[in-house]
C-alpha cells in the first residue's frame, strides 16, 4: 500500500516475516508506477507486485487481527498538506499515488463502519436507487433538450447554408438518437423478467446499445468528412449566409450543453450518466468550434467552412471510436481495475474470523457491470452449516456493491492444490 519513495509507516513493518508463505495468504499492495492484482500461490489471480501478506487469525482472539490491521490502515493515511507539499516540489506522481492510496483506505475503512451486512445492504439499495433515479432524470433532460436542439440547429444549419453548422445539427441528431438508445437499454434493463429467459440480467442491453450507436456515429462521420472534401476542392467555393439568428441558436444550445454536462458530471459515477457527459462535453467543443468556424468562412475565407467541417467528422469518428472499443473491451471480459480489486480482498479478508486465508480474487467485466469470483481458506473441521452462512454473507456483501453484477464465492479446505478453472489461463 505504500511507497518507499517517502518516508511513511508501512501497512506491515518491512522486517516482519510472513507467516506461512507456502499457505498463500492473499496480498494487498500498489506501487506508484502501477497497479496490481490479487496474487496467490498458484499465481492465478494476475499481477499484483509482491509485498506484506495478510491472513485471519488462527490462534488469535476472533477480530484482533482485524482490529489491528485498521489501525495499520488509519496509519497510512497521508495528510492532505504533505500530499500538497509533494506536488509543489515537483512529485506530482507521487503525489497521485498517495492521494488515490487514502481514498482505497478510505473505501477500506468503510466497511467496518456498518454493523453488519443486512445495514450494509440497505444503505448500498439507497444510494443505488437515489443514483439510478438520477440517472434516468438526466437521460430524460438529455432526450428532451436534444430533441429540440436538433430542430433549432437545424433551422441554423439549412437557413445560412454552413457546413460546419450543418456537422453540428448531424452531431445532435445522433445525440438525441444516442440517450433514445440509452433510455430504452435503461427500461428493458429495469424490468422484470418473468419467464427467467435471461438469467444473469440484461444489463448488457446498454453495452450493446453504445456500440450500436459507435457504429452509426462512425457512419455518419464518414459521410461528413466525404462532404467536406468535396466541397474543399470544389472549384466554385461559396461564402455561407450566416446572420445573427443563427448564430443565436447555436448559442442556446451552447447554454443548454453546458448545464446538462454539469448535471451529469455530479452523476459520472454512474455508467449510463458518464457516457452522457462525455457526449455534452463534446458538444460543448463540437457547437463552440463549428460557430466559430462558420463566422470566419462567412466573413474571411470560404473554405474554412468546409474546413470545420472535416475537422468536427473527425473528432466525432475519433471519440466514438475509442468508446465503441472501450464498451468492446467490457463485453469481452476486461479484468477490473486493480483498486477495486484491492477492495474485494480487504473485505474477504476481513469478513469473518473463521477464513483462515484468501487464495484467489478475480473481478471481471460482462458489460459495464462486474462478475466477482473469491475462493477463500476455512478449516477442515468446520461444520456445513457454518461454512454456507459465512460464503454466502461474503457474496451478498460483493453483490451489494454498485458495480458488481454476479458474485461467486467458493470455499476450500487447503490452498496447496492446482488452481481451478486452469483453462481461463489458456
């Protein structure tokens, strides 16, 4: 958790042995340069970078490891000004690296905060639900304004004749057409599937949905930049008629971007809501630079119209680009960011004295959401009974999380064996 960049007190003392390595107590560790994984004996887990190992108590109190492992935790902690102090001496690498390691303390912290699951449950359904609510009410706002923003910009588009203002009406038709998608993905993802034809859920719905809409964005793009190269070696090149009134609506949906962009931004935690603000963020930049260059085409050059144009097609085929790979990489199965994966063995670790180790910890994505698979370590003796409420508390614990669709908790009574699923590593 710590860096030897700066003097600090470490998680674990660098001089304290680890207590039965060859057992595989799971590690929980970052460095500046990157992140990691969980890593285990079988090395299945991926990278995390090797460092102090943790395991629960077998000769101790019940929760005396715990209880010392937070005030481990809490010591870690770095002040807010030191993390200051190191940016205006030019660590600011550094200084990233402790601030992004108090807010995973933090988050570890936390979960000690709540009595018992059922509270943690509860609070974790009300701010998902408060969030989800919100979400839908900026999809709403965002289908609402982009619908008449498309009218307004194209009454601009087609009275001053402007090629980049027309590039600017194409990008907020796709807008409107892109939060229609979001909305709908959104309300099939929400009901109730009675007949159980979709046993995981259909989250991915929306996934599927954006890359839909990549693919008409890029199509769209395409036809732009052909547009606009035209019109560039065109041997009769024409100033636009752009006047005050065009000008003006651009403006308006300019303002209604801005504010839409800034609701969403105080949402971005949400899936749905951050690709709406990327949108509005673009928007902002597409509306501002294509006004722009439809004033210097009317009053300077005429192919600086065009020109904007070319310019507005690509940075729309770019961006989509890149979030069409990005949904892409989540419906393949990217692993989930190392931080989050740091998390999911705190709690395992943490979770009941009765774990004697944590072994393996995967988290994936299958859409924008996560699949969550822990093996945990308990003692032989243990009764049936005890070992099912224990797994199964750690697994509503995971599937109480916002981002985790589906977790899987599988108990074992050694971690000296091969690793299971031995073929996902094919």
């Amino acid at each position: 958790m710590t860096s030897p960049d700066v003097d600090n007190k470490p998680l674990l003392p660098p001089n304290e042995p680890h207590r039965e390595q060859r057992k595989g107590y799971a590690a929980i560790t970052s460095n500046p340069s990157g992140g990691g994984q969980v890593s285990d004996v079988h090395g299945s887990a991926g990278s995390l970078n090797s460092g102090s190992t943790f395991g629960s108590p077998t000769e101790e109190t019940p929760g005396s490891e715990t209880k010392r492992l937070t005030r481990k935790l809490k010591g870690a902690i770095i002040d807010d000004r030191d993390i200051e102090n190191m940016r205006k001496r030019g660590s600011k690498r550094l200084a990233n690296f402790y601030e992004e390691q108090n807010d995973l303390i933090k988050k570890m912290l936390r979960v000690h905060d709540l009595p018992n699951v059922d509270d943690l449950e509860r609070q974790d359904d009300a701010e998902g639900w408060d969030m989800r609510r919100k979400a839908l009410m900026a999809i709403n706002l965002s289908v609402g304004f982009n619908a008449v923003l498309v009218l307004v910009q194209l009454y601009a588009a087609l009275s001053s004749g402007s090629l980049s203002l027309f590039a600017t009406m194409a990008d907020a038709m796709m807008d409107l057409l892109s939060s229609l998608i979001l909305m709908f993905a959104n309300i099939a993802a929400e009901q109730k599937d009675t007949h159980k034809r979709y046993p995981s859920g259909r989250s991915r719905i929306e996934t599927v949905g954006i890359i839909v809409f990549a693919s008409l964005m890029g199509a769209f793009s395409s036809g732009l930049l052909v547009e606009s190269a035209r019109s560039l070696l065109s041997s009769e090149p024409r100033h636009n008629s752009l006047n005050l009134v065009n000008g003006l609506c651009i403006v308006l949906a300019l303002v209604c971007k801005l504010g839409l962009f800034l609701f969403c931004y105080s949402l971005r935690s949400n899936h749905s809501a951050h690709i709406l603000m990327v949108d509005h963020r673009n928007d902002l930049f597409v509306n501002a630079f294509g006004l722009a260059m439809a004033i210097m085409g009317h009053h300077i050059y005429s192919w600086i119209d065009p020109l904007g144009c070319l310019v507005i097609a690509l940075v729309i085929l770019r961006s989509w680009i890149r979030e069409a790979w990005e949904q892409m990489e989540f419906i393949v199965g990217i692993s989930a960011d190392p931080h989050f994966l740091q998390l999911l063995t705190y709690i395992a670790m943490t979770h009941h004295w009765l774990i004697t180790h944590v072994d393996t910890v995967r988290a994936y994505h299958s859409g924008a959401r996560l699949f969550v698979e822990v093996d945990i370590v308990m003692s032989p003796d243990t009764p049936l009974r005890i070992l099912h409420d224990v797994a199964e508390t750690l697994q509503n614990r995971y599937e109480s999380m916002d981002h985790v669709e589906r977790a899987f908790v599988h108990v074992d009574y050694e971690c000296l064996h091969p690793p299971e699923h031995s073929s996902s590593s094919k």
